[in-house]
C-alpha cells in the first residue's frame, strides 16, 4: 500500500528540541503559524515576547499570527504573567477544543479507533480484539462505532479535521501464524473507498510503525529528543525513524522495516526478525510451553512457568535485536531508540533492560543510543493516525513547506 503523506528529508545537526524558526520562503504565512502554533504546543503557555525568541519571528508578525489563532479558537488566553515591570504579559495556551481528529489502528489482531483533542488526550475510545478481520467486518466496525462517538457532535463547536487510519503495510501479504487464507483479500482493498461511505472528511493512509513514531515525536519523548528510531512491536514488528522531528521515509517510503532483517540463531529456526519478536511469534513460543493466548492482556495473568517461558522469549528476543540496534547507533546515530506496541508494560520494560545489558558489553563502538520504552501507549498506531490531519493542515513540517499554491 502506498503511503499518502509527503516524504521527508533529513537535517544536519542535532538539536535540543524541535526546530521552530519561522521563514521567509513562500508560503511562509501559512508556515509561520504552524510554526507559532507548535511552539505553543511544545512549551506553551508562553507570551507573545516567549514566541518571538523561539521562532525568530518579529513581534508585529507573532502578533497578527496569534490574533488569528485565537479567532480561530485553537488557541486560548492563559492569565498573565506576574512580577516584573510594565504590562504583565498574556500567556498563550493550546485549545484542547480546538479541533479535533479520528485515528484508526487496522492489524492483524485487533482494531481500535480514537478520538483526539488538538492537545493530543484521547476523548473516547472503540476497540475490537479480532484476529484476522476482514474488509468488511473493519468498515462495520468503524461506521458503528463512529456513529456511536459522534452522533451528538457539534461540528460547528468543534471541527473535526479528518479521518488518519494506521496499518501494516502488505497486510494481506506477510505470512503470519494462523493467518486464514481468505485475508489475502486485503491485497486488493482501497482503504479510503472502504471507509469514505461512513465519512465524509479528509483521510489519509498511513503505515503503523510510522504513525506510532509520528505519535511519540508530537506527543512522546520526541518532544524533547527529535531524532530517534521507533520500533513497534504489534502481530508484526516495524519501525520508524524521526530525524529532526520529520518521519524519513526512503527512497520508496520502505525505511524502517526491521522486522524483515534476516536472522541466523542456534535458538530458533527464524529467518527474520519478527518471525521472534512479535505477538504473534510470542503467542506461538508461549503455546509449545502449553499456553494458548490470543490477547496482550493474557500476558499479565501468565502462572509462573508461563513466566519462565516468557522470560525465555525476553532473551531471545533481546539477543536478535542487539545487532540491529547497534547498526542503528552507527548508521543513524540516534539520540535514543524507543520500543512500543502491544506488549505490556513490564515486559517492554523487561525487554529493554536486556537490550541495553547486552549493549552495555559491546566496545569499539564511538555512540550506542539507549533503548527505552516508548511513551505512548498501546494505542500508539492509532493516536499517531489521529495526529495526520493535524500535522497536514495545522501543524509545521517540511512537506507542508514545499507545497505550493497550486498543489
């Protein structure tokens, strides 16, 4: 499936935070007040003299620039400033109610969708733990659901802005355990058509390993550490690399896909990666120890041999990722590296410990990037979706730079 957002390029040079300097280039109105607009978002509520500093704007523009978001209500008067001489200074804050947006998560084992304020809290939640649904039984579920969360909405309060859905790329294609031979039928579906019966707003398509990435450099540890690779971990396993706040895309919108690296291991038979680390290959390791589950939530309940077989796969799973992880320090030279998806917390956590142990050991090497647990949640694919139609109509990003008039 093709990826509908623009691709983006990597900067030079690393920075404490997201870059937020406004510019001169055409289309720059538009650019500057997305601009404005993040940097209240980042570390809001700041005063207009705040503003000027950060973006580099001079104070008539940040002035024309936040008359209009406030009359465009997706910013909001925060009090003043006390202390200090002259006129206390107003502080400028995001509207939560500002605007709003939908995301959707499609996977092989369950579907979720969210509904995202523009201060990023999800307002309601669906979710359906489903193996293997169909196209029609995904449309089903998100026409109900968004009748449901939405049948007493005031559009004219409170705008929605779009629909962003995040999915595994060839999700009809990748041979998954227990995959029925009828899911082929995704390999032939147009997402938008699929769902566009039930919404009429803009939607835009979107991998999940980059949609979660996306999630955690607006609203995660990306805030503050703007290069980083992301690594999910759902029924499969992907990634994402943010280079200076910007999802990197490749050369055909194929970067990130760490779970069809190939692995060569006396402990298991895999030949790629998330053939071991995956729901799916934990679910399949956890049953020859006699454990069926189908859920993530299962994981917590494990008796203790069951935890001993899961520790198992922590290690594994750990020992296969340590050399990709220390090509990524090498290549990419990250400022940190973060795991997320499905699993529960304390075994993401388990997980990264062992990692970072086994990194720990590696000399010669000039940078090793720490690996964490992400911030976002489990429902990282789906707030990430939720984010698109803001970063394509509000928010900064180069893609939105280069656009011109006539695009």
């Amino acid at each position: 499936m093709r990826r509908s957002a623009e691709p983006a390029g990597p900067e030079r040079g690393k920075t404490p935070g997201p870059r937020l300097s406004g510019t001169n280039l055409e289309r720059a109105g538009d650019f500057n007040q997305r601009v404005t607009l993040q940097a209240i978002r980042v570390d809001g509520p700041l005063t207009r003299p705040d503003l000027t500093a950060i973006t580099g704007l001079t104070p008539p523009a940040i002035a024309n620039i936040t008359k209009r978001l406030l009359d465009q209500k997706l910013i909001v008067e925060a009090g003043r400033v006390r202390g200090g001489r002259g006129q206390p200074g107003m502080k400028l804050a995001i509207n939560p109610d500002g605007c709003f947006s939908l995301g959707m998560n499609i996977d092989r084992d369950h579907i979720t969708i969210v509904l995202l304020d523009f201060a990023g809290q999800v307002r309601a939640r669906a979710t359906r733990e489903i193996d293997f649904a169909s196209p029609e039984a995904v449309a089903a579920f998100f026409r109900d659901e968004t009748q449901r969360m939405l049948s007493d909405w005031d559009f004219s309060a409170a705008p929605i802005l779009g629909l962003g859905v995040a999915m595994p790329d060839d999700i009809g294609r990748v041979d998954l355990p227990r995959k029925p031979a009828g899911y082929d039928a995704w390999n032939s579906v147009d997402v938008k058509s699929l769902l566009a019966p039930a919404f009429a707003l803009p939607i835009i398509i979107e991998n999940d390993a980059a949609a979660a990435a996306l999630g955690e450099s607006q609203f995660g540890h990306g805030l503050r550490k703007p290069s980083f690779f992301y690594i999910l971990i759902t029924s499969g396993l992907g990634g994402g690399l943010v280079i200076d706040g910007e999802h990197f895309r490749g050369a055909d919108g194929r970067s990130g896909e760490i779970g069809f690296l190939p692995v060569r291991s006396r402990r298991s038979p895999a030949r790629s990666l998330q053939e071991v680390v995956s729901l799916s290959a934990l679910y399949d390791h956890l049953e020859r120890g006699g454990f069926r589950l189908s859920h993530p939530e299962e994981l917590s309940d494990l008796p203790p041999e069951g935890r001993s077989w899961l520790a198992d796969w922590v290690d594994l799973a750990a020992e296969l990722l340590t050399e990709p992880m220390l090509s990524i320090s090498c290549v990419v030279n990250p400022e940190a590296i973060y795991i997320g998806g499905r699993l529960p917390a304390d075994i993401l956590d388990a997980l990264t410990h062992a990692i970072n142990r086994r990194l720990s050991r590696i000399e010669g090497v000039p940078t090793i990037a720490r690996v964490r647990r992400a911030a976002t949640a489990a429902d990282a694919p789906a707030v990430g979706a939720a984010i698109l139609p803001f970063i394509s109509q509000l928010l900064p990003s180069r893609a939105n730079l280069r656009k011109t008039s006539d695009d």
